[in-house]
C-alpha cells in the first residue's frame, strides 16, 4: 500500500522561538495587529510505501525519533492516508 504522509514539526512548549518572536513583533508594523502566540516549525511531507497503516505509522514515528525531529526539544503530529497506484486519495 502507498501512503501520503505529513509531519508537522514544532518546538515543545516552553522552549524558546525566536523566529516566532520576531515575527510577532514584526506584524503590527505591517498593520497586521491583535496576533499573539506565533511559533514557527516545519512541515514534511511524503510518500511511503507499507504493507497496512500500521506499519507506516510505526515507521514514521521511528523517523521522527530518529531523525526528523529532535525529541527533546520539538513534537511532532503526524497524518497519514492511503492513496491508490495513481496517487489518489
């Protein structure tokens, strides 16, 4: 079976982020008021080939402890969907 997958990547609560830092600060000089909470991460996305939805979301999350993402300092949330031979949903 082929499955379409994505990773959402972002810092763990209470961890600094100063790219979210910088662009809260910066969206009021643009006109862009009332915007609080900005976190910034990473979005990954891609096809994997598994024999059920289990095994490729036990492969995903082994990514993303192992490479994808750094476990101490970001989480991760993951979608997976299966998709036909013609890669259709």
């Amino acid at each position: 079976m082929r499955f379409e997958v994505q990773v959402e990547v972002r810092l763990r609560e209470g961890i600094a982020d100063p790219q979210g830092q910088t662009i809260e600060r910066s969206l009021p000089h643009l006109g862009f008021g009332g915007v609080s909470g900005v976190r910034v991460g990473k979005s990954i996305r891609f096809t994997l080939d598994a024999a059920s939805e289990e095994q490729a979301r036990a492969e995903v999350a082994d990514m993303c402890t192992r490479f994808l993402t750094n476990p101490v300092i970001e989480d991760s949330a993951v979608s997976i969907e299966a998709v036909d031979a013609a890669g259709v949903a």
